[in-house]
C-alpha cells in the first residue's frame, strides 16, 4: 500500500468519526447513526494492519453501543483484532458469537465446502451474498496466523459443542409451528449467546 493509500484510509476513518460524532451531538447526546457508519471503521483499520486501532475502536463500539450484536462481518473483525492483540480467549468468545450470528462464514473464511445453506435460520446475512462479499481468506498472508489458529480453534471440544447445540436448536425451528415449544427454542438459542457474555 502507497503512503498516499493509507492517508486515504486514514482520512475516511476520521471522516466517519467526525460524522458519528456530529449524529451524537445532533441527538442530544446519543448515536442513531441511521445509515450504518459505525459498521465502517473496522475493516479500515485491518487494512492497515492496525489492530490496535481496531481494538480501541471496537472498546469504543462496545461502550458507546451495548445493545447492538452488530454483524457476521463486523464480528469476524472483531475476533481478527482480538486474535492479532493476543486475546485469545476473547477471540474465543467472538469467534462463537461469529458462529452464532452465521453458520457458514467461518468455513468461507477457511476455504471449506458448505453443503447446504437451508439450516441458516436467523442467520442476518444471506449466504450467497457472504460467499460474494466476503472481503477476508485465508490466503491472504496477513491473516496466515489467525487462519491456523481459527481452523484448529473449530476442531476444540469447546466449538464443537456450542456449533452443534445452536445447529440443533436452527434446524428444530426451521419446521416448529409458533406455540410453546418454539418459545422454548428460541429461548434456549438466545441463552445459548447469553452465556458467551
């Protein structure tokens, strides 16, 4: 990357900030960032290799945005940044709840077969358009390391167990009629992410 590339790259990042920061004010106080900005800053950041901005960023995203889960791709970011600063149980964490918010982007990632996108219930991304979208492999040589390190992570009992309970939990609600028992799943399914936290 040119210096005048990474000045690009760092001018859009202080950019979306100031814009965020001009939503906050504009709302008295608090974000409503109705087009989506604070998606942005993340795959910025790993362009540049800045994990540590990225890391400071994501503090700020989860301080400023509690509630919001945020998306496949942004969590995937996330666990990256988390892996590259050597959190690794926190990547732990986020590579879960990566797996919970899309079955299939983790395999994408890696290069793995995916047989049958049908059990991707609740999932916020369409698989497809992920395949299409998917900005991250592991044959880029910057991401060499968390490549390996996130392969041999989804072969741990700890993954193992948490991937099949939740594609149980999916593919018992892709046919359960609303009533008791599909409350039920649905509640388990969230305890399932709750437990994460």
């Amino acid at each position: 990357m040119t210096p005048k590339q990474i000045e690009r790259i760092k001018n859009k990042i202080g950019k979306i900030k100031r814009e965020l920061a001009a939503d906050k004010k504009h709302w008295g106080g608090f974000y409503h960032d109705g087009r989506g900005l604070r998606y942005l800053p993340p795959e910025l950041y790993l362009k540049l290799n800045d994990y540590s901005g990225a890391l400071r960023y994501f503090n700020w995203f989860d301080k400023n945005f509690p509630e919001d889960s945020g998306f496949p791709i942004f969590l995937f970011e996330w666990t990256i940044t988390l892996f590259k600063k050597k959190k690794i149980h926190l990547a732990e964490k986020k590579a879960l709840e990566t797996f919970y918010s899309n079955n299939y982007l983790i395999d994408i990632f890696l290069g793995n077969d995916i047989l049958d996108f049908s059990k991707s219930e609740n999932s916020n991304w369409e698989c497809s358009s992920l395949v299409e979208n998917l900005k991250y492999s592991k044959s880029q040589e910057e991401l060499n390391d968390f490549a390996k390190w996130i392969e041999n992570f989804t072969k741990t009992e700890t993954f193992y167990s948490f991937a099949n309970t939740l594609i149980k939990i999916q593919s018992k609600l892709i046919t359960e009629p609303v009533g008791k028992k599909r409350s039920e799943l649905i509640n388990k399914k969230y305890k399932l992410l709750e437990n994460l936290k």
